[in-house]
C-alpha cells in the first residue's frame, strides 16, 4: 500500500528553487521512498546510497573522481558517511548551477547540517521529514494547524480507535504492515539506530546506560525537562545526559518544545517540555505492549498530548514552516500552564489538549494569563476526544482530535 506525503509538494518546490535539496530526519521515516517517488519523473537521474563500503571510500577518498563518475542529477543517500563530498558538490553547482543538481538523504542532522551550512550556504534546501501525519494515513487533504471555530472534522474516531495508532507509531512500515508487531519493529529499530547513528557521532562505552536514557526519555514524554532526575535515574552525569538528549534531538527522534520568552513575564520557567516525535517508539520504550493497558494508564494523558504535539509539527514541516519560531508553551511559577501556544503574524492561540470527551469550560481557566503578555490573543481551544467542534465561549471552543 503506497500512500502520498505532502511533504512531497514542499519538496517541488525546493527542487525548483535551489541547486542542492538536502532531505533529513530520523531512520525509517522514509525519505529515501520520498525522494525516490518524487525523482521517477527526472529523466537521467541516478541513486547511490554510501551504505556500500566501496562507494563510501571513493566518496571519502576522492569525492571529485566520485562526482565525475556519477553526474547529476544524482541522488545520494547516507550523505552523512561522506562530509568530504560537500565541497566538491559546491564547486559543481557552481561550475554549471541549475536547480535540483543533487538530492542528499542523511539521519545525522546535527552533524550534517553544520557540513551543510558550511559548504552549501545560499545552494541547498531543507526538508526535514518525519513519519505519516493523519491525513496521509487516512487519505484527507493536510493543513497547518490554527485553532478556528469553522474547522470541520475529517473522521470520526473513538478513544480505541486514537489508541491504537497512538501505540503502532507513524513511521511507514508499521502504518502500512498491520501484521508488524511493535515489538520486532521497534526492538530491530533502536538496535540499528545504537550501531549506526549513535556509535558514528559518540563513543557509548556502556550501551545498556544509553537504552535506560532513551527509556527514561520516552517515559516522560509530555512532561518538562528535568535532565538532573533523568542522569539521577540513569546513573549518568548531567553533562552525558545533556549530550545524549541532544542527539535524540538532532536525529528527529525527540522534539523540545520551548517556553515562552515573553519578556515582560519573570515568572516564566525556563525549562522546554520533552516530546517524542513517533509515539509507537516511546510506547515501546516505555514497556507498553497493549494499546487498552495505555489507554487506562497513568501515563494516558502525556501520550495523549504527544499524539496531538507531533501531529501538529509534523504538518507545518511538511509545509516548510519553521516550527521552533511558533510553537511555545506556558508555565508560571504558580503551576498555571497552556499546554501549546502558537504565534502567527504577531498574534498567540492558545491550545490545551485533554484526553477527555468533553473537558468543559474549566479547561480554559489558564488562558486568563495570557492577557497580561503584550500580544493579540486568537482563538483558543481544547483539542480533545470530542465528536464535534463546539463553542465553549465567544473566544474558545473544542475541537476534535480528528480535525488535525
């Protein structure tokens, strides 16, 4: 079964407007399937992947006999294993620059992205992708979240329903084999992930304190980040714990979401709340193997609002936006919290998010804080289990988690 990304158009778009379009995000969420379908229409272009040890050393070796034997438009996978090719990619585009000269697929963002940023500046694009949203799984038109009483719900889902594809995840392979069991998938997906990833940007001496970090990680997923408790519980130093969360970050696998910055507010922590960005892996680190044992859990509600965050994101990156300019949260020192806020053109929505049919009006008692920031206050809303979308006064309303 072969489903459409809308990240797909956002890719066009790159192909059209810059020489280089460099495609990155966590394994297994199916950028090289991407960039294939989307470059079978390109007449001459080829594929090479730098897993082959051979195409690895030439390319490390000698990168301008590399690119003199495969010409663009060209397509090269794993780029990560081969820095070295950047430059020599750099004076080819500007030997003959026309758009979509080369497509380059890597993992490691982090350190890709500094090779990037320093070989290709101003000559590449980046999409960063992430596993199937909704509406790519269950076929409707994709748009970037804004909280608006005239949305309209594409699905109607009950608790069960969301559950299950809270605990199967949304990377490609357990979307499209129902038959996958979590725990082949994830249990053969963290293994390669430590050997390849991790093992090429740090040296782990004890892989087992690293697997704890990761669990201890998923286990808070939704909560703020308390990196001393996690290196307390894992029997780590803050340092290693700080470098450890930071490539669970720069490979896609984990999402910080920032507080607000207001600057005329004292009171506001300082501390970013922890998402995993596939909620089948966190549920698979975190020793679940039931989606109704979740689903009753204490753990039920973070889970929840994991499934809405990363679906969230995963629609304006698949659009190009830039989510770390608008997307926020709020907590005070008086425990009062917005579970997401979301700026554009200058103005703030609000959102909470409930595993609760319907929340009620007490769920949008924290939105009273936001009068005092010297910002435009939009519509706000409680995503939720709710069938429908309802008014819950003139500014707010429920809105299904089915809309997103």
């Amino acid at each position: 079964m072969a489903l459409n990304r809308t990240a797909s158009g956002y890719l066009k778009y790159l192909s059209g407007h810059f020489s280089c379009v460099v495609v990155t995000g966590a394994r297994q969420t199916g950028k090289t399937t991407l960039i294939k379908a989307f470059a079978s229409s390109i007449q001459n272009i080829q594929y090479v992947t730098l897993d082959y040890p051979q195409l690895r050393s030439l390319a490390k070796t000698d990168p301008e006999l590399f690119l003199q034997q495969y010409k663009p438009p060209l397509i090269i996978d794993e780029i990560q294993y081969a820095p070295e090719l950047l430059l020599y990619i750099k004076i080819k585009i500007d030997e003959d620059r026309h758009n979509g000269m080369y497509f380059l697929i890597g993992s490691q963002m982090f350190r890709l992205m500094k090779n990037v940023s320093e070989s290709l500046a101003g000559r590449a694009g980046l999409l960063q992708l992430y596993g199937f949203t909704r509406a790519e799984t269950m076929g409707y038109k994709e748009k970037i979240f804004i909280p608006s009483k005239n949305l309209v719900s594409n699905t109607s889902e009950d608790i069960t329903s969301i559950f299950d594809k809270i605990f199967r995840g949304s990377m490609p392979q357990m979307v499209v084999d129902e038959t996958l069991t979590t725990e082949s998938f994830f249990g053969e997906y963290v293994q390669t992930y430590l050997e390849r990833d991790i093992r090429e940007l740090i040296e782990i001496k004890n892989e087992h304190k690293f697997l704890q970090f990761i669990s201890c990680v998923a286990s808070r997923t939704g909560q703020e980040l308390n990196l001393s408790d996690i290196a307390k519980d894992v029997g780590i130093d803050a340092k290693t714990c700080d470098s450890w969360l930071s490539l669970l970050v720069t490979s896609g696998i984990v999402f910080l979401l920032q507080p607000y910055s207001g600057n005329t507010i004292k009171r506001i922590v300082k501390r970013p709340k922890i998402y995993m960005m596939d909620t089948g892996l966190a549920c698979y680190l975190s020793l679940w193997n039931n989606p109704r044992a979740l689903e009753v859990s204490a753990m039920a509600g973070n889970i929840f609002e994991t499934y809405v965050i990363s679906e969230i994101i995963k629609t304006y990156t698949n659009a190009g936006l830039d989510v770390r300019s608008r997307f926020s949260y709020y907590r005070d020192n008086n425990g009062k919290e917005i579970d997401l806020l979301i700026e554009e053109n200058n103005v703030l929505y609000p959102v909470e998010i409930k595993k609760s049919a319907n929340p009620g009006k007490d769920s949008l008692k924290n939105f009273s804080v936001l009068k005092s920031l010297n910002k435009a206050i939009g519509t706000g809303c409680v995503i939720c289990l709710s069938q429908f979308v309802l008014p819950l006064d003139e500014n707010n309303c429920l809105i299904p988690v089915s809309v997103i």
